[in-house]
C-alpha cells in the first residue's frame, strides 16, 4: 500500500529527508532548534554512512550537515520504540568524530558538532523543546572544558506536520 504525500508528516522518513535536503529550510530548522545563527549550509548529505572498521558497527545518519565555519549537524527522527538513545547518541558523536579527523591530526581539529534526535514523547519520560544534555564537571564548580560537542534530543508532543 503506498501513502499519499497528503498522508505524510515529518515523522516519515521520505519527507523529512527530502524537507531537510533543502539548504535554506534546513539552516532555519537547525537556527530555531539550536537558537543559533548560521551563515550558510553546506552539503546536505542524506542516509551518510561511516562504517570505518570491518569488524565494528557503523552508522546510517538521516541527515549529516556542515556550515560554513565546519560545524557538523546531524539530524535524526526516531519514530520507533527505540531504547538506548543516549548511548546510541554517543555512539553516533563517537563515529562523527572518528569519520571528521585523520591520523596524525591534533585533537584540536575536531570539529564543533551537533547531534539532534527528533523523539515522540511517548519513548520519554519528561517532555519539553530542545533538550541539550551535558556531563558537567561537578566536582570541581569553576572548571569548563569546552568539548564542541552537543546532543539534542527534540522531545514530540504530537507529529510533526509540514
């Protein structure tokens, strides 16, 4: 049975594909989730995958992003019951970073990166926006690291329509 584009909301996987492909409505999206400005867009890429090791698991990445200053964005809607996400998340940071630097290249060139996973709210327990979560550095109050990495999961009240 195939669905009418009527049917469709951004929860589809063909939609929001296609919706976020577009340069300039996928910087307004990233810039109202991420309450950020950016310049430009660069390469939309859709379904990127990074399978760097024969022996490990890679990723398929909905949508993988860079702007003009070289910030990475990924842009992944769950529909699915998935379990995980926070690991899931921290494997995909883990493989964005691997696939962004080359050997020999100082840490220093890791890229500031953005990982942001559209939820229903049925899969959380709490809802809200754009929830960022960071590991602080609770032992020691005045100590910052900045670590140019972010995971935002987008917590879904309802379907997302177009």
């Amino acid at each position: 049975m195939e669905k009418r584009i009527e049917d469709l909301n951004l929860e589809d996987d063909f939609l929001f594909s296609r919706v976020m492909s577009d340069e300039e409505i996928c910087r307004i999206v990233l810039e109202k989730l991420l309450n950020i400005s950016i310049k430009k867009i660069v390469l939309p890429e859709q379904q990127k995958t990074i399978d760097l090791l024969l022996d490990s698991k890679g990723v398929r990445l909905d949508i993988y992003v860079n702007d003009d200053v070289g910030t990475i964005y990924n842009c992944e809607m769950q529909r699915g019951k998935r379990g995980q996400l926070p690991k899931r998340s921290r494997y995909y940071q883990g493989n964005i970073d691997l696939d962004s630097i080359s050997k020999g290249e100082p840490y220093t060139s890791l890229r500031r990166s953005y990982i942001i996973t559209s939820v229903p709210l049925i899969h959380l327990q709490k809802a809200g926006t754009s929830t960022p979560f960071k590991t602080p550095a609770s032992k020691v109050p005045d100590c910052f690291w900045e670590m140019r990495q972010q995971n935002c999961f987008l917590i879904q009240r309802e379907p997302l329509t177009t």
